[in-house]
C-alpha cells in the first residue's frame, strides 16, 4: 500500500506543481516543494491545495475495489532567509512539520506564524 500513497501523492504534486516551482521525494516517505519567488503566505495555499487535493482521492485495495480509506498529509511551510544554510532551511520546515503533526496532524503550518498556532492550539 505504501507505493501506491507515493505514487498517488507524487501524482498530485506532478499535477499541481508548475512552471519554476519544483517538487521531488525527500527521504523515505516525505515530499520537498521548493518554490521560488513564492511568499510564505502563497507557500501555504499552495500546500493547503495539495493536502485537500490528496485528501479527496481514495486508496483502493490492488485487484478490487475495495477502498483502504483516505490519505491524510501534514505539512511545514518555511521561507528562505537571506544567508540561510540548507541545513537551517531544512531545520524550520522540519519544525513546522512536527508542530503540525502536533497538533493533530492532516494541517498546514507555517513557520512565520508558529508562535500564533502555538498559542491558540497548543
């Protein structure tokens, strides 16, 4: 089952991921989108739209149709900052994910507005 939620998410990121922005599998079971030019607030909707999008598709058994169920995604939404290592990049994505699995998972979060999210949901 789990290739056909890489395939089925993959899918969706070829489908909504355009032009300069790109998005590629990082490590075993987790996306990067990198899109450039993109504001943080423009970076969430982005994301937001592609969690909804995998959200609405349905995971059938191989050889029926029997359906597994829904896939749920959570995701941490960061900005380049000037003079950022990737490892720092990396490192507030990172955070943001785990506050969004936190939370109660299948969310965006953004790392500008941790401080807010962490106040109201934490």
């Amino acid at each position: 089952m789990g290739d056909q939620v890489l395939k089925l998410v993959g899918k969706t990121l070829h489908d909504l991921v355009k032009g300069k922005d790109t998005a590629a599998l990082y490590g075993v079971e987790e996306f990067a989108i990198i899109l450039p030019d993109t504001t943080s607030g423009g970076a969430t909707a982005v994301a937001e739209n592609i969690r909804k999008s995998v959200a609405s598709k349905r995971i059938v058994k191989k050889g029926s149709d029997d359906s597994i169920g829904n896939i749920t995604m959570s995701m941490g939404v960061t900005s380049y900052q000037t003079g950022d290592s990737a490892a720092e990049f990396v490192e507030r994505a990172d955070q943001a994910l785990y506050l969004a699995k936190k939370l109660g998972r299948n969310r965006v979060v953004c790392e500008d507005k941790k401080p807010e999210i962490a106040a109201v949901g934490g």
